[in-house]
C-alpha cells in the first residue's frame, strides 16, 4: 500500500493534488529553505521564509487544509495551541513585560504556523523535502559569509562550529543519500563516522557526537535490520537491545573524546575546555551547567512558568552549586548581563518559560522521534542517513539546545521529516498485512 493510499484510507476529503508547478515548484522550495539567512529585526528576529510561509498559508488551508487533520499534524497542532496558550496565561500572571511576551507568543506561533505550512507543502514529496534541507545548508553557507562581517558573532572565533560545520556536515549527509553512495553498502555509515571524527576535531563535539551515533544506528541498520523492505513491529527485548547499543556507543564516545582531549590531539583548547567542564557528574553537565539552575527553577514552579524570557538573578547563582560536584564555576558576567534563566533546552525551556504544557509538547515531540528512529530501523531506506542524523541531533536539541530564532524553521522541517518516516512506515505496515492491496 503506497503513502497515496493510506491517506486516502484515513481521510474523506481526501482527493489527489500533484505537487504544483514541477520543477518550477521544486526550484521554489529549494528557494525558500535558502533564503533562511535573511532576517529582520520586527518582533524579535523573524526570517524570510517564515514571511512568506505565513502569506501562503491561507491559500494552501483553502487547497489542502485536510492534510493537517491526519492524527499527527492534528496531535502536534493541538498540543502547540495548549503550549501557546499556557504561555500567555503565565505570562498574564507573572506581568511579563511586553518585549518580552510579545517575542514569547511570536515565537510559538511562528513555528507551529511554520509546521503547518511546510506540511501541506513537503509531507507528501519525498524530493522536495530532500530540497529544503539542501537549501538550509546553502542558508547557513551564506549565512557564515555575511556573520564574518559581525564583530558580536561566534563565526569570528569559531568558524567551524558556528559557521560552516553544520552546512558542510549536512551537506555531506545528504550526498550519503544518493545511489551513487549508496551502491557500496557501508558508505553511508563510513561517511558519518568521517564526520563524526572530523567535528571532533574542528571542536564541534555535540555535532561529533550526533554522528558518531547516527553512524552505530546506520552500520548495524546496515548489518542486521535493514533486509527488508516491509515493516516490523518492534519486541521489547530488541528495543531493549537497541537502546543499550546507544549507550554504549555514547559512553565509548565520551571515552574516546576525553582521551584524545587530554593527550593533546584535538588541540590545546579542547583539553583546556575539558579541564573546564569536568566533575563529578560527566561533561555533559559540565558543558550544559543550565540544565542544573534550569531544573531549579522548576522545582520552584512546576505548573506555572516564569514567563517567556523568564528573568531572575537568582537562577545564575544556583549554578555556583555545581562546585560541591568538583567543576569549575565561571563569572557568569553575560549571563548576568541578561539576567535570562539558564535552560539551553527546548524541553526545559519550554517548562520554565510557559510551565508544564511547555514540557507536554516538547516531551510528545522526543517520544515521537524516538519512535520514528526505532521503527525506521527496520526498513531499508536510502534516506537512513538522514533521518538518522536528523532524528539523533533533533534528541540532542530537544534535550539540551535553546529553541527560538531559525530554528522556529528547522525544527518544524525537522517534525515534517518525522511524520513522513512514521506515515510511510505505517504504509509498510498496512502492506505487509494485506499485500494485495
């Protein structure tokens, strides 16, 4: 059964659009995901391609709005317009400032406005999703060239991490896609521990990270699941085993960075940043010290959160707490300056900032991706690479990126990618039911 027919299955609206204007249209998608590098300065930051996915957004409500009541897009736009409104009662509560709720509102409304039109127009086009992530990586292409020009930007001093390794990175990915890659049957996953040990190098560790594991799950996809193309259900003891075959390639990870850091072989400042963040807790901690003041800070407010660009001195200090577990405390003198509530985590963020309607959407979101990785790893697909490379770094983000900005955009892509994986597996599955249909 193809995706055509399970979505006809479950929709009585449904009616056939082939995807507008052919190449014109898919010249228009690439387009869109490019221009991600220009930006304005309105409610906060807002990005050109958010514009002018909110200006099609009727139209394409009119033509195929039925797509977004398929269960997914229904779940995740429901959940979002619970998350929303949570925030603007915190925010009524707390008396946020209006620069501050006003960018909080504009936040969640841009992305879930973004989610809905890049479902009606990628979920049903496997090439033109291929498309708009290859226009994010020239985006962020253009984009490290204009932030050379910035004397604020991170791109100065880091280029790699914050410039051209994230383009590069998935650029090369999405190349590992191809048939010509895919002939030779490890390639793919060769290409992503290549990565891995060349953003290790260039001082990308959570980037290195990312696709160290996407090439384990690639390789022993490869090697013992991915035979076949129909899909099968999951036992408990496999997930089990798969769940313990990333913990172990996340600890030898750790292993292998600590080592090569400490002997000097990734440079004197990655020894020097690993002395820094070491203690009693593991590196992670040290080198995502919001978690612990963001953690606090619900504690002292689980239900109710402190409003969006949740301010308080108080929650900078709890992380000089982290001496007792043996790392080093810095002066926290830009924290300060902003006075914003460490999170650095799409989760936590969302539960600090809106309370615990932030947490429900952002922990249904992990679960799904979760989910889309293990049924994914059964079927034999050239896009593994990126999905796992996706689905692994969008696990990263959740639990420990800061989510606002282009990523209103990314992540919304990134659900996109998800539910066309789950819808197509599902079709897999209704297939190997029922193979005459």
């Amino acid at each position: 059964m193809n995706r055509l027919t399970y979505r006809e299955s479950h929709s009585p609206h449904f009616h056939y659009v082939a995807p507008a204007g052919g190449l014109f249209g898919d010249a228009i998608i690439l387009l869109i995901s490019t221009l991600t590098f220009v930006e304005f300065s309105l409610i906060g930051r807002i990005f050109l391609p958010e514009i002018i996915l909110i200006v099609i957004l009727p139209f394409l409500l009119f033509f195929k709005g039925w797509m977004l009541r398929e269960p997914l897009p229904k779940k995740l736009l429901f959940l979002g317009v619970l998350w929303l409104f949570a925030q603007v009662i915190t925010d009524l509560i707390r008396g946020t400032p209006f620069e501050d709720y006003s960018r909080g509102w504009a936040k969640i409304t841009f992305f879930l406005a973004n989610f809905a039109t890049l479902y009606m127009l990628l979920s049903d086009n496997k090439k033109r999703l291929i498309l708009f992530a290859l226009g994010l990586a020239f985006s962020g292409l253009i984009a490290y060239k204009f932030n050379m020009n910035n004397p604020f930007s991170y791109a100065m001093s880091y280029p790699w991490k914050f410039g051209v390794g994230g383009p590069i990175t998935l650029l090369l990915i999405l190349f590992s896609t191809t048939a010509f890659i895919n002939r030779v049957r490890f390639m793919p996953s060769f290409i992503l521990f290549f990565l891995a040990l060349l953003n290790l190098y260039m001082g990308f560790r959570s980037l290195a990270g990312v696709c160290f594991l996407a090439g384990v799950y690639t390789f022993t996809q490869q090697h013992f699941a991915a035979n076949t193309d129909v899909a099968v259900k999951f036992s408990l003891p496999k997930i089990a085993a798969i769940s313990l075959l990333l913990i172990i390639a996340i600890f030898s990870f750790l292993k292998l960075y600590e080592y090569a850091a400490e002997n000097y072989w990734l440079g004197e400042r990655a020894r020097n940043t690993l002395q820094f963040q070491s203690g009693d807790l593991g590196v992670i901690l040290g080198g995502r010290s919001a978690i612990y003041s963001a953690t606090m800070a619900i504690v002292d407010s689980p239900v109710i959160g402190h409003g969006s660009w949740a301010k308080n001195p108080h929650y900078i200090d709890v992380m000089r707490d982290l001496q007792k577990f043996g790392y080093t405390v810095g002066s926290f003198t830009g924290l300060y300056r902003s006075g914003l509530i460490p999170t650095h985590s799409h989760f936590l963020g969302g539960w600090v900032e809106a309370g615990i309607m932030g947490a429900v959407f952002w922990g249904w979101v992990l679960i799904l991706t979760c989910k889309t990785l293990l049924l994914q790893y059964n079927i034999r697909d050239p896009l593994n690479p990126l999905i796992a490379y996706i689905g692994i770094g969008f696990v990263w983000d959740v639990l420990f990126s800061p989510f606002g900005a282009e990523r209103r955009l990314i992540i919304a892509f990134y659900l996109v990618l998800i539910m066309f994986v789950l819808s197509t597996w599902k079709s897999h599955e209704q297939q190997t039911a029922d193979p005459n249909r």
